[in-house]
C-alpha cells in the first residue's frame, strides 16, 4: 500500500510536529516548506498523497492545488487552514481539494483522512496499472514464456514487484535474461508509458549517470551487471536515487551481492536499497519443462528474421534438447536454435547433474505431452496421432502426469 505523503507548510514548527504524527502512524512523509520545493516531487505516478498549508508566502495551497491537478487530477490535495478560515477551505474543496482540516488538527483527524486519501490513491494508480495492461496486454505472458511451475512464479513475481515502485534486484546465473525481466516489469508498472533506459554497469561513470537519469525521467532504468560498477559510479547512483522523481532503477546480477557487499566489494547501502524487492531467474535445468516451449519460439523467430522455411522439430529431437543443462541457459538456447533453423550441424552437450534416469524421463514425457497438446489446440485425437500414440495409451499418460486436455483448447 501507498504510503508516502507530501507535507507542505511554512512554518518549521508545524511541520516537524505533523511530520513527527506521520511517522508515528507508520507513514512516509517527505517534509517541505514551500510551492517551489513541493511542486518537484508532484509526478502523475507520484505514489502518495500531498497535505499542504493553504496560506504560504509566495505561491500559496491554492496554487499548490492547481498545479497537482494539472500534472494529475485525480492526486489527492488535503489542505490545513487557520481557526475560523472554513469558508476558503470550502473554496478549496470546489477547486479539487480531497479534504480540508483546520490546525491545529488532532492526530487523529489527520491520520483518518490521510489514509482515506491514501487508499484513493491506491485504487487509480492500480486502476490504470489494470487499464495499461489490458491495452498492451499481458507482459508477463507475452515475454516470459514457459510452462513449468518455475515459470509461474516467476511471472507472478514481476506482476506483484511491478505493483509497487520499489527499486528492483534481478538475479540469475548469465544467460537467463535478467534484462528482459527488467523491461517486462517495466510494462507492468505505472511508468509503462515513460522510457525503458539500458546501461552496462561497468561502463557506467558518474558523470554519465544524471544524464541517464535525465533521459529515463519518469521511466526505468535498466543497469545490466550491478556488480561491476565502479566505486565513484555507486556513490553517484545513491545520490541519484534519493532525488525527486528518480526514474525506477531495475538491477540485474549473476553475482552474490550480498557476499560482495559484505566484504567491503560492493556499497553496502546501495544494495540494501536495490534489494528492497528481489526476483530470481532459475536456469533452465531446474525448468526443462521450458525448453520445448522456448525453442520453438526461437526457431520461429530465427526463420522469420532470416526468411527461411520452419523446419520440422520431432519429439525426438525435443527429448535430446530437454537432456542438455544449457549453462548459457536462454541464450544458448537461441544459439542453439538459430543454428537448427539454419540447418547447421551441432554437436550434443554432455547431461550434467539433474534428475536420475526416471524423473528425466518422466519430464521429458509430460512436455511432450502437453507441447502435443498446445499445438493441436487441446484435440487429444489429433496429438495422439502426432505423437504416434494410440488414444488409450495417451489418455493413460494424460492421466498418469495429471494432465487435462480441455485445458489447452483454444
């Protein structure tokens, strides 16, 4: 849930002791004292609400509220107003104000309304994460193809991480595609609609770094290889994300932070701060379910982009794939069926440590099965046929993997 909340008013006094009420009610507020400094951190993703003072020197709430509501009207403007000043607060609320109290306000009061407004605020910025998915439809399942259970948790990973707008570590051994999972969460978010930067951590300087943060404004940025930023380039991304209207930072890694951090290798508070949410990439050898399914993808892929006939994939040579522990994992992958679309001849990798004899076999059989399946649109008569089984014998295996083929029908 949201929790942020914008506290705006002049007098030094009032803020530290509203501020201190926020804190204690186990909110976020970012405290400042003016229209100048509160009009930087208004964003229309800005996830939290804005409480300001109504009469400020210089730009007052009013102009405070107008600004907000140009920027995004449906962010939630609670304003405070001196004793006696009911009828301009009235002002305020047909200009757009969610709420208005006067000071000095209980605690109470003022917790009560800035979680009712806070609540609001969550429903339109999950409302329109719901609206930007139904438009682009599903990143998650359009980019993070497989059908293992691995598979399914990871796609239910970046849709909940996605919700929120923490900062994002995406560990993995290499090869897996820490990089895509990064703009797939980027999709799903409320910055779908803003830029999708990429840096490499080692080539990334700190002088380089706020022209980044300037390009991504409003967007996310994608730092491939945290781990290898230079010791400057730390310092600098930290002071960066703690500025107003940060671009969302996605980081991905195949090392053990955590280790380097510890070891005095790695900033110990930039990976705290990276590590608020975590999504790990399994390698395809603990989801050889996956490897049909993203080899046919890659093959169709390779013969679009090369303009070459799809060759045939038997079942024989998908059991071979699905034997191999792929130490490139998807990228070797890609190879691998680059090279089959080509029809170039590749040598078998040796089978690693895994699943003994029976369980390979038993993995291999219920892929077969279903990629049987998926392709004949849930028809067991024609997969049947295509895997050269008679029906008893297929229905037999269905049931034995607990397998339903109405479930694959299109």
């Amino acid at each position: 849930m949201t929790r942020r909340v914008l506290l705006v008013d002049d007098d030094a006094a009032v803020r530290e002791a509203l501020g201190q009420t926020l804190e204690l009610g186990g909110l976020e507020p970012v405290v400042v004292s003016s229209y100048i400094e509160a009009k930087d951190h208004i964003a229309a993703d800005f996830a939290g609400v804005v409480v300001s003072d109504l009469r400020m020197p210089g730009k007052d709430g009013f102009a405070l509220l107008a600004h907000a509501r140009s920027v995004d009207a449906d962010l939630p403007v609670i304003l405070l107003t001196g004793e006696g000043d009911v009828p301009t607060a009235v002002r305020g609320m047909n200009a757009g104000a969610f709420d208005f109290l006067e000071k000095p306000c209980a605690a109470a009061d003022l917790l009560a309304v800035v979680e009712k407004a806070l609540t609001t605020r969550d429903l339109v910025l999950e409302n329109r994460r719901l609206r930007l998915q139904a438009e682009d439809g599903d990143a998650a399942a359009r980019l993070l193809r497989g059908t293992s259970p691995a598979s399914e948790r990871m796609r239910a990973a970046a849709r909940a991480v996605a919700r929120t707008m923490a900062d994002v570590l995406i560990t993995g051994e290499p090869g897996v595609g820490t990089g895509k999972m990064a703009e797939v969460v980027h999709l799903l978010s409320a910055v779908a609609r803003g830029p999708f930067v990429k840096i490499s951590g080692a080539a990334t300087e700190p002088e380089t770094l706020a022209a980044t943060f300037d390009k991504a404004e409003a967007g996310s940025i994608f730092i491939d290889e945290v781990a290898n930023l230079p010791q400057a380039a730390q310092f600098a991304l930290l002071e960066q994300l703690e500025q107003p209207r940060a671009p969302r930072v996605l980081a991905g890694t195949y090392r053990d932070l955590a280790g380097l951090a510890a070891e005095g290798r790695f900033h110990p508070d930039l990976y705290y701060r990276l590590e608020a949410a975590r999504i790990h990439i399994p390698p395809l050898r603990e989801r050889r379910e996956d490897i049909p399914v993203l080899f046919r993808h890659y093959v169709a892929i390779a013969c679009e982009q090369a303009g070459l006939a799809a060759p045939e994939i038997t079942p024989e040579q998908l059991a071979a794939l699905m034997q191999k522990d792929w130490p490139g994992n998807a990228r070797a992958l890609m190879n691998e069926a680059m090279r089959f679309a080509m029809r170039i001849e590749t040598g078998a990798a040796e089978v690693g440590d895994g699943p003994g004899l029976a369980g390979q076999l038993a993995q291999v059989e219920r892929t077969l099965l279903v990629d049987a399946l998926r392709r004949h649109g849930g028809h067991a008569t024609e997969a049947a046929r295509a895997l050269k089984l008679p029906r008893k014998t297929f229905y037999d295996k269905l049931a034995k993997h607990g397998i339903r083929a109405e479930d694959y029908r299109r």
